[in-house]
C-alpha cells in the first residue's frame, strides 16, 4: 500500500486573545496517520490528544525563530477522530496545522532549519525509495498567507490572526528532500522536515501486527 495524501485535517490560528489549549474538528478515518503542526508566541511544552484516545508522539522539534514550532503525530489509527486537542503551559496565541496521510509504515529521518525569507523550508539528507517528505512550517508574529513552492503540495495552512500571533502550515512531496513553500511577506520562519515512510515490496504494510510476524516471533 502506497502512501496517499488523505486531506481529512484543517487548519487554525487564535484570535488576539492568547489561550492555553486550542481543539479543532477533523475527519480522519481508519489507517489515517494525523500529524500535527503547533506553532505558539510564547507558550510552552505542549501536548496532542484527540476524541479517539490515540497517542501523539513529538517527532521534531521544538525549534525557535521569534515564535516556536513542534510536530506531532500519530501513525495508522484504528478508527475515526473527530477533533484534535492541542494544549501547552503558558498562555499563548498560537496557529495549527492537522492533516492526514494514509500507508504510512513509519517515521524516518528528520530535519530542522529556521530563516528570515519569502521561501521556508527543510531539507531531509536522504530518503527510502516509497518514502514522502513533510514539512510543518511557522511564520513568526506575521498575517503572511502562504502558498505552494513547486514542486512541494501545500496543504493545511492558516496566516496568523494578527502581527503577534504565528501562522502555520504543512507541505509534502513525494519522494522529496526538500519540503517548504512560499509566504507573502519576508518574516522569520521555522521549518521542521519528516521522512514518512512507506510500504516495502514483500513486507506486510503494518509489520507487527501482521499475521506473518506474528507467526514468525512465536518460532
């Protein structure tokens, strides 16, 4: 099973008011795997659930360029989640960027950069042959829009609500090094690269669970 892009997620940024959690209604379904851009001005050590009790494990990051960025995620899920929970210590105005991937068998290696440009970006030193590479991106205290950097897929992505508050995104490409995109104002940015691995011909899509490894560590 291939790697696809899914497109069950959403993306958000606070009003002017800071806060300490931020939760938003997504549609991911069964074999999903959600990964999670957290973008905060000033807020600390922060945390990812959702409505189906799935673990979020902190993948890259946390990396700072004025405001600070985190990715999250959550591989293979066995059901349905309706809504994300994002909650951290210190109030803070923030920016989220959800989205989905399906045939995701694992995390591979990963990257971080920061800069002051119109273009953030990462590059990933190398990646497998059914491998995608991500890109979870934040524009520091700026209402920038963003939009795509060919030959990368832009996908969730959210301008800050004002001039102290981040904005968030995240980009793929298949079998890319570089991920990143375009912003429309020259601001301090962070980019955090994921290797999203996929399916090896004649190994089972999900290993552990399959029934072949299974038989297999019982010998």
């Amino acid at each position: 099973m291939a790697i696809a892009y899914t497109n069950h997620g959403v993306a958000a940024t606070s009003s002017t008011a800071a806060t300490t959690t931020g939760a938003k209604a997504v549609t991911a379904v069964a074999g999903d795997t959600i990964i999670v851009c957290v973008a905060l001005a000033g807020g600390t050590s922060p945390s990812v659930s959702d409505s189906a009790g799935n673990t979020y494990s902190l993948l890259v990051g946390p990396t700072t360029n004025t405001d600070t960025c985190w990715m999250f995620a959550t591989r293979n899920i066995p059901g349905s989640v309706t809504s994300v929970t994002v909650t951290w210590t210190t109030a803070a105005r923030w920016a989220v960027a959800i989205d989905t991937w399906s045939g995701v068998t694992g995390f591979g290696v990963t990257a971080t950069n920061t800069g002051t440009s119109l273009s953030p970006g990462v590059t990933l030193p190398s990646l497998g042959a059914n491998s995608w590479g991500v890109a979870a991106m934040l524009a520091a205290h700026t209402t920038a829009t963003w939009s795509a950097l060919s030959p990368n897929n832009l996908r969730q992505h959210i301008a800050g609500a004002s001039t102290s508050t981040p904005g968030a995104a995240l980009a793929d490409e298949t079998g890319s090094t570089q991920n990143g995109a375009s912003i429309s104002l020259s601001k301090a940015w962070v980019a955090l690269g994921l290797e999203l691995q996929g399916a090896v011909a004649g190994v089972p899509y999900d290993l552990p669970h399959s029934p072949q490894y299974q038989s297999f560590i019982a010998t």
